[in-house]
C-alpha cells in the first residue's frame, strides 16, 4: 500500500509583515490540504507572471 505524499510549506516574510505572516499562517491551518494545494499553484503561478512581466519590461527598456 503506497503512502500518501505530504508536502510542508514554508513562508519566509520581513519582520516588518508579522501581522500579515499571522494571518497567513491562520488561513493555512484551516484550509484543507487541497486548498492548501490550489493556494500554493496560485502563488506560484502569481510569481511566474511578475517574473514574465518584469523580464518583458527589462526588454522594451
């Protein structure tokens, strides 16, 4: 029997953004592991577009 895959993640922010680190931190423990998951694939997709848009602006500069 194969078993389940978890994975853990990790956010880093300033000190300056505790209060926004905390409120984070709630949200992810009370969301299931799917939510969890469609959160991090929004991250990461939000992440993606800043680097495609800032890689397009260096280049029409």
């Amino acid at each position: 029997m194969a078993m389940a895959e978890t994975t853990k993640v990790e956010i880093m922010l300033p000190q300056a953004n505790m209060q926004e680190a905390e409120e984070l931190k709630e949200f992810l423990e009370n969301v299931t592991a799917s939510g969890q998951q469609e959160f991090l694939n929004f991250v990461r997709g939000a992440n993606f577009t800043r680097r495609l848009l800032e890689g397009a602006v260096k280049q029409a500069v």
